[in-house]
C-alpha cells in the first residue's frame, strides 16, 4: 500500500518532469555511480530498506520514490536532475520529505579520447529545511578493467550542521560488473562510504533486467561496518526497481 501511494507521488512529479524534473543520483547499490541520464530519458525509482532486527537500536526502515532526468542534449556531457520522496518515520525529516539531487557527468571515452575515465561530480540530500540538509557534494572518476569490471573512486563533503564536525565527509569506492558469462541481464556491484555518520556504509547486490524499462535490484546494507557504533543503525535489505519512461 505504501508503495502505491509513493507511484502516485511519483507520477504527479512526472507531470511536471519538462520544467521541473529533479531526482535521486544514478546509483551503485547505495553511493553514486558517474553514470547520468541520456537527454529526456525519465526514470522512476521505488526503493526500499528494510532492518534485519526490530529492536529499538536497529534503526528506522526508509521508502523512498525518486524521478530523474537527462536535462542536457550533449553526448559527451551529460546533466541529470532529480527529486526525492523519502520516508522514514523520523517526524523532522518526514514533515519536509523531498530531497533534491543534481550530477553532471562524462562517459569513459568521452571526447573521442578512447582510455580517459569517467568523471562525476554532484550533490545529493539537499534537503528542504535545516534538519533534512545534508547537502552532500561528491566526485567520482571510474574505468572499466579487462575481466574485473568498472572501478570508481572518489570522495564526498557533506554539512556539518547535520552531519557533525569531522564526520562529514570521507571516501567513496565501488566495484561493480555486468556478468555476461551468466546472462546479459545480470549486474553485480559492492560499494562503500565512509565516515562516522548515518551514510557511511558497504554494502553489496545485485541487478536483473527485466525489459528494456523495468529492473530490479536487490542487495545488503551495512552501516559503519569499521566502527564501533553502526551510525546508521543495523544493516538493511533494500530492493531498489527502476522504471524507465517511455
């Protein structure tokens, strides 16, 4: 039920996606990826994470729909835009549940230069209001290996305010792979976030497309796996299905 009235939300944001379309990073399993939406190309993102405990430390479960877009005509260039609706029953944030996002990135080989990487840089949870701004800026540059797969690397920047001193930015690393030896619609990835705050994480999954418009992923998030204290509370199982329009 809650995932049917998140699509409504989605699809009135839809409505508006030619003067207004904003949304959530094109992502690995939870950080961004320097991958960017084609010119015109709308995606809806019905995402959910679900604690694995239920005691009181574990942490809330988040739900979240998200609709992005390719805003720039180039090819070597590309702008995608975006705009979250998250909850996760935290009454400050969930009182003001949009999030804005924004990345403006370059595919490997971009400009004719067959060995040059992939470049990323952007900013996600931009909230609304003071408790929700996070306003994380990050960049990314990323190559595919013979055999190993895309490797990305980069670093983020987020508010202090909401963030805490010194715990507001850190490294961002993922390692992700279509598997072609199983099928052409399987694609594994692992990343990871660090940083004592409620983002930093590693996790890990796994994609299969359905269509040419419809993918399903699932996979595992651990938060703070390196520290003492999980900041973002016990692991969760998300599944993340991305509808692409038309």
């Amino acid at each position: 039920m809650k995932s049917l009235k998140m699509l409504a939300v989605a699809a009135s944001v839809v409505a508006m996606a030619s003067s207004s379309a904003m949304a959530t990073p094109s992502t690995q399993i939870w950080i961004p990826s320097t991958d960017a939406k084609d010119f015109k190309n709308v995606h809806i993102d019905i995402d959910n994470y679900a604690r694995f405990s239920s005691k009181a430390d574990a942490g809330t479960n988040m739900y979240n729909v998200g609709v992005s877009a390719g805003v720039l005509p180039l090819e070597n260039l590309k702008l995608e835009v975006g705009v979250d609706f998250l909850k996760q029953d935290i009454k400050a944030s969930d009182d003001h549940p949009f999030y804005f996002n924004a990345k403006l990135a370059t595919p490997e080989g971009a400009f004719g230069i067959k060995e040059l990487p992939a470049f990323a840089v952007g900013g996600f949870n931009l909230g609304t209001v003071s408790a929700t701004q996070q306003n994380i800026a990050y960049a990314l540059v990323a190559k595919t290996l013979p055999v190993v797969g895309r490797l990305s690397v980069g670093g983020y920047n987020g508010s202090e305010k909401t963030l805490g001193k010194n715990t507001n930015n850190g490294l961002l690393a993922s390692l992700d792979r279509n598997m072609p030896e199983i099928s052409d619609k399987l694609w594994l990835a692992v990343d990871y976030m660090s940083g004592k705050n409620a983002n930093g994480e590693v996790s890990f999954g796994g994609s299969w497309t359905f269509s040419k418009q419809i993918s399903l992923i699932v996979g595992a998030v651990f938060f703070n796996p390196l520290q003492n204290t999980l900041y973002g509370g016990k692991p969760t199982l998300t599944t993340q299905i991305d509808i692409s329009l038309p």
